[in-house]
C-alpha cells in the first residue's frame, strides 16, 4: 500500500531461533483452518532454526506429557493444509486448571527446554495461557524446591513467551475482524441456504434455519445479509417488544408481492429484550399459528465446524502463523503475551489480556440489558453488517420514504465477477430507501447507447445475493465511441448520477466520461466506481468483488488436483490461473493451496530461476512429500508459456518425477459467490450509494444537477483497514495503463510468505510487524467511515 515502503524495511533475517524451542498447541473448539496455522508455526520455526514441537490433545497433552509432546519436522505438516479441524487435536482439560496440573506442565516443557508457546484457541484457552504465563516462575522455583529441576535450569528457563492466534467459528474475540474459522463456517452455512432455497421456492416455503453463535450473533448477521433473510434473531440485537407481529406482517407482505420463500436466521444464543430465549423451535410455531405458512426448521449444529477451511482461512491462518513466530522471537520477559490478529488486510499484534477483557465487556453488556453498547464493542465491522442488514432488508412503505426526484443509473461493465448481483441490488435498494428512483442499464456502455435502460425496484432484486455472473448483462466495451449516444440517454431517462460496478474497463469508462464534460454536460453528473473483477487488478482496491470468489475455485481445484496426485508418486502439476498481467490470484492460490511456486508477471523471472525451481522439486521427491504444484498466471511471461514450463518440468524431471498441466479458464468466473463477495459487494455498493446522495445534494441548483470537479468521480475502494472514496483522476499517477495493473500491489509483500512455506531461502520484509497495538474503542463517528 502508498505510505508503506518510504522507510528502510527491515528483514528478520537477524533473528534466529537457534537454541530456542516453540511448543504449538490447538485448544478449545476446533475451526477450519487451524491446521494451516500449526502447519505455517512450524515451517517457519523450523525456517529460522527453531526446534518445533507438537502438544496433542491441547493443554491436556501438555500436562500429560510423554508422547504427547513430540519434536517435528519439516515433512510432519505436509498435506494439513486443506484439512479442516485439528489433526494435533483438542481438548478440554480440567487438570490444567489446577496449580497442580500447570505445575506438571511447566515440568513437562522445561524438559525439552521449550519457554515458546504458540496457542490457537478461543478465550478461555488464551486466558489459561496467560494465566500460566505469569505463574511460570513460581511454578519452576516450586519445581526446584521439590528437586525436580536443578537451580541451573530455573535460570535458562526463566520465562515463558506466548501468543495466541484465535480460532474460533463465532468470530466472537474482540480486536480482530475475522478469527480462524469464521470464513469456512459462512461458506458451510451459505451452501445450506443456497440448497434449502431451491426447495423452498419449489413449494411456497418458509425456512427458518438455527446458525451457532451461543453468545455472538456474527456467523447469523453475515449469513443473512449474504442470502437476504427475511428476519434475523441475534444475541447482541434483540428485537423490541411486539417483534411477533412485525415479522408475520414482513412475512405476509413478502408473499403478497408473490416471494415464494422465506427465510429466518437464528442464532442458538438469541434472546428477546428480556434476556429470554428465542428457539427456532418457537419462532416456527409462531409463524404456523399465526399465518398457517408451511414451516420448515433446520438446525445446522456441527456441520458448521467441518469441511475443508476456504481460501480465506488458509491464507489467514499462514499469515497468523508467521507473524506468531516472529513475534515469539522478538518477545522478551517485559513482553505482555499477545495475540495476533487481522485489522483490514493487515496482521497486527495485540496485549492478549486487552482483547479478552474487552470479549468479556460485550458479554458483560448483553447481560445487563446494554445491547447498543454490545454491539458498539463488537467492533466497527459487525456494526457496519447490523446497519446494513437493517437499510436492506426492510422496506418502508411508499408514503414513509423521501422523494428526491433524482434519477440513478447502475450498470455492470467489463468480465462477469461472482458477487456483482449483491452489489446491484444493495445499490438499487439503499438508492430507494434514499428516495431516488433507481434505474438498471442492460449490458454495459454498449447497451446504455442503445436505450437498454429501464426502472428498477426493489422487489425485482430480491434473490439476487446467491447468484453468480451478472443479471443486469456486462460487456467490456469502453464508452468513447458512444458517447454522443450514452449523453443523449442520459438527457431522454434524465439520470442525474451513475453508478458504475466492475473492473479495469469500469475504471477506464470513468476515466472517459469524465474526460468528456468538457463536451457533454449530461456527464457533470456524479459517478461512482465499486470494483468487480475476478482478476484484482483494479488501481485504488486492495480487494476487487469476484476475486475471493475465483480464489476459492483455484484452492478447490488445486486441493482435488492434488488428491487426484496421492495416489501416483512423483508427480508435479502446472496450473494456470486468470487475472491478465495481475498475478494476485496466482500468488494467493498459491499460498491458499501450499504451492511450490508461482510465476507471475510483477516479479520477472528467467531460467535460472525455473532451473532452480525444478532442482528444488527434484530434492523434494527425495522426501515422503512426492507430488509438487506450480501456478503460473496467464500473462506472467510471453515466453515461458504454460506449455514450455510444462515441457522444460517434463524434460528436467525425467526418472524423477512426471508432468501433468491444466489451464482453469473461464470456471474462475464463474459459480456462487463465496460469503465473502456477497458481504463486500453489498457493504461497499450500500457505502457508494450514499456517497451518491450526498454528492446529488450538493451539486443541485438552481433546479438541476451540475458536478464538474475531479471529486465528483471516485472510485470506493478498501485501502489497508478503511473503505475509501478516491478521484479517479487521481488514480492516474498509480496506474500501469499498458499493463492494466496498479504500481503498488500491497500482496506481493506476501510472496515470500509462500516461498518460506516452501522451503526456499528468502527475504521476508517485517517492517508492518513487531509493533504492539492497542485494543481500540473506536467512537460512532469512526464507525460510519469504517472498515467492512
């Protein structure tokens, strides 16, 4: 990101390990995605010269010692990656909540000099932790007391480091925006909905579909805004007195405008304003006594926790992972213990101790009836959600909402990206809500000239979340050719404000148009970008709607690949990824996906490179681990094609291993939207919406809309923690026009991320880490301008 590189960065190639030990250990309940954090501590221990060991069995193994704590290796954690839960397993232990217990613990590590501990777990796990942490001298001097220890080793040993890394499906630990897990459990839940909506819609049904979350209400909040439930039940948010008759009127209303299903989400933890629970048992009677509807529960329980962790997960477990060693050997006796977490897209350090208390806050709220101040101190990210849930999922009636007179046009331009639907239909229903009359171009700037436009409602975009592709029709053309044509469209449907949503041809289309006021005052209208392409190479947007979506398809791809691999030995595939000259998917997949290497054009490569790459892979067959997997992006080199890669990998690794290659294509585009898109499309296109309301106020006189200044064409984008509005114009300075790719691509500080993982010698920048931050309070003020 701009700002990040102007001071000298720093690498950690000064900090070794050697002589130290690190202990890593799962506890608590298990999450998708914990196996990539175990998988990432070890690699990257054993990467700085670390000894690493497993605990099994959390901090039951830990007090019972024995086998149960085991020095691995490098190959111990080849093939975790893609396996959801634990595979070092997990337990609840009640010996370790003893002095007792902690006091054989303590034994049990200084037996094998570890004084590192690295604890992926909820809460209460991190607590123990730190609890056993500030006892840990006078566990050792009782220790020598009983002479067990020698005084000698009291000294070497005398403290003990932690971090933690939360692993959680219920996305319930203050201080970070996701915790390990809570991605893949949108993704399990999101499947179900999608499946139940077939059949609902087949019979005329109402759903109602019990999600965990005991004490938060996230994974319900997200999946009902990523599937446009009806009606949602959270712990943190009860709904007011009489919500009874507001949901059945919602419920017969949504029938009578012929919506043949209906779904209500509810939290196992949800409550009325009373403190008393609401069961999906009851919320299903209510709805057959009250309206006779015919009424289905489905109650998810563990599925949730299962499957195979998403993208997301894998690559913010590994992230996690190496920062958690990093911050292991930078710790010192004064250290606190601390937790790693994610701000935005950045891995920061946090005082363990601060982000438990203020977990402990929110539940101290909802118990004393404070819910507004619960779900402030839930963070910036689950208000955003609840306040956007809120705006989309209700509509007034007509009488009660503003009239503005103003028109808003919303159009799809450039590749179909999988979560552009959600973002057309948050635009369409906040821009009603806003009191404009919302207008949908068919296919892009070449429909626009052709008069393709036509109002739009709220009811029209009911459903659209779960649908992949674009509804409204998208085409890659640029409007320089039309723009007498698209001005004389503004000018007949009289649209006072545009709404763009897509990718580079999107930004250029801007770029155009706005370039074209001088000539047309049609266009001195504002306009908005929201970027949506599978490729993430749009300048300004450290994420892009579709991208995440197209992610999930390459590691799901990459993981059957793989499997299809276990079976012949020796066997190296080469993948080709999407995304033009931008290697973001190539290099996140292979990070996501535990690849070997991945050749993507931001970092020229020749053939001494590929010769090492091959010798590498010729040293990695030697071991148990025989199968290699090598991404290359479509337009990484216009020499080293896929095909000569494949050949010069055939040819090099005769008698050691064979080839396959398999080229992805178009099916990155395509399918479902993952939970992801579905929150960022409608979050970032409800935001830009606003933003258009605003900028219609301003620019209005004397009866009619005129916008002319660079300000009044931005681009909304996620730059590190904060959602951003930007001039186009201004984007000019960082953009590489030839390439169609931004300057500055804040992922490619990931790549050595994955070389590590992969066991080559490499630099790894650590000048954005090793700062500890504190848990912050953010102000109501902070939260309108929020993160997502």
């Amino acid at each position: 990101p701009a700002g990040a590189m102007d001071h000298q960065p720093k690498f950690f190639e000064n900090l070794s390990g050697t002589g130290k030990a690190i202990g890593v250990l799962t506890s608590g309940g298990d999450a998708q995605g914990m196996n990539a954090a175990v998988r990432a501590v070890v690699r990257m221990g054993i990467y700085v010269k670390a000894k690493v060991y497993f605990v099994y069995e959390g901090y039951q193994g830990m007090v019972d010692g024995g086998d149960n704590i085991v020095e691995v290796s490098w190959e111990s954690v080849s093939s975790i990656l893609q396996v959801g839960g634990t595979v070092i397993g997990s337990a609840r232990c009640k010996s370790f909540r003893t002095r007792e217990g902690r006091l054989q613990a303590a034994y049990n590590l200084v037996q094998r000099g570890i004084t590192n501990l690295c604890v992926i777990g909820g809460d209460g796990s991190l607590t123990g932790a730190n609890l056993f942490r500030e006892e840990w001298s006078g566990l050792l001097e009782e220790l020598a007391q009983k002479g067990k220890i020698d005084e000698e080793a009291v000294k070497k040993y005398a403290y003990l480091n932690i971090v933690g890394m939360v692993g959680s499906i219920d996305n319930d630990f203050c201080g970070t925006d996701m915790t390990i897990g809570t991605d893949s459990a949108l993704h399990r839940i999101i499947e179900v909905v999608d499946a139940i909506m077939t059949t609902a819609q087949s019979h005329q049904r109402t759903f109602v579909l019990e999600v965990m979350g005991r004490h938060c209400g996230y994974l319900a909040l997200v999946s009902a805004l990523a599937c446009g439930a009806d009606w949602v039940f959270i712990p943190e948010y009860p709904p007011e007195e009489g919500w009874e008759d507001s949901m059945c009127v919602k419920l017969s209303e949504n029938r009578a405008r012929k919506k043949r299903l209906n779904i209500i989400i509810v939290a196992e933890g949800a409550i009325d304003c009373h403190n008393k629970p609401i069961t999906s048992e009851k919320v299903k009677d209510l709805v057959v006594q009250r309206l006779g509807f015919d009424t289905r529960v489905t109650i998810l329980g563990h599925v949730q926790r299962g499957g195979t962790p998403s993208a997301f997960d894998r690559i913010l477990a590994s992230r996690m992972g190496v920062e958690a060693v990093l911050a292991l050997l930078e710790g010192t006796p004064d250290t606190p213990a601390c937790v790693v977490s994610l701000s935005g897209n950045q891995a920061v350090r946090l005082p363990l101790m601060e982000c438990v208390q203020m977990t402990q806050e929110v539940q101290k709220a909802m118990d004393e009836g404070r819910f507004v101040e619960a779900v402030r101190l839930r963070g910036r990210s689950f208000e955003n959600n609840l306040n956007t849930y809120k705006l989309l999922s209700h509509k007034k009636p007509d009488a009660e909402l503003p009239k503005t007179n103003f028109n808003v046009a919303v159009l799809n331009v450039g590749a179909p990206a999988a979560g552009m639907n959600a973002a057309v239909r948050a635009a369409v229903r906040v821009g009603i809500t806003e009191g404009h009359k919302m207008f949908a171009v068919i296919d892009g700037f070449e429909g626009f000239s052709r008069g393709k436009i036509k109002e739009i409602s709220w009811g029209d975009v009911g459903g659209w979340t779960g649908q992949g592709g674009s509804i409204l029709g998208t085409k890659r053309t640029l409007p320089a050719k039309y723009l007498e044509k698209i001005a004389d469209q503004m000018r007949t449907n009289n649209i006072n404000a545009l709404m763009v949503i897509g990718g580079f041809e999107a930004y250029l289309g801007l770029l155009e148009l706005s370039a074209a006021r001088e000539k047309y005052d049609e266009f001195c209208v504002p306009m908005v970008m929201v970027p949506a392409t599978v490729s993430n190479n749009v300048p300004g947007s450290d994420f892009s709607i579709g991208a995440d979506t197209a992610l999930n398809t390459i590691t799901d791809t990459c993981d059957r690949i793989k499997q299809s691999a276990s079976g012949t030995k020796r066997r190296v595939f080469i993948i080709e990824t999407m995304g033009g000259y931008c290697g973001y998917l190539a290099n996140m997949g292979a990070l996501a996906a535990g690849a070997d290497a991945a050749y993507i054009f931001e970092e020229q490569f020749d053939i001494r490179e590929l010769q090492a790459n091959v010798e590498h892979l010729t040293e990695k067959m030697k071991t148990s681990i025989q199968r290699g997997l090598v991404l290359r992006n479509e337009n990484c080199n216009e020499n080293y094609t896929t095909d000569f890669i494949y050949q010069l990998y055939s040819e090099e690794g005769k008698g050691v291993f064979d080839c396959r290659k398999n080229v992805l294509g178009h099916m990155q585009q395509g399918g479902a939207p993952s939970p992801f898109d579905r929150n960022f499309g409608t979050k970032i296109s409800a935001k830009a919406m606003q933003w258009i309301s605003k900028k219609l106020k301003e620019t209005y006189r004397k009866g009619k809309v005129f916008a002319n200044t660079d300000d009044s064409v931005c681009l909304l984008g996620m730059r590190r923690r904060n959602l951003v509005f930007q001039p186009v114009a201004e984007l000019k300075n960082e953009t590489d026009f030839v390439h169609r790719i931004p300057m500055e691509q804040w992922w490619l500080k990931l790549r050595p991320l994955m070389k590590i993982l992969a066991k080559y010698k490499t630099s790894y920048d650590v000048s954005d880490s090793g700062q500890l931050e504190h848990v912050a309070m953010h102000s109501p003020k902070e939260a309108e301008t929020g993160a997502i």
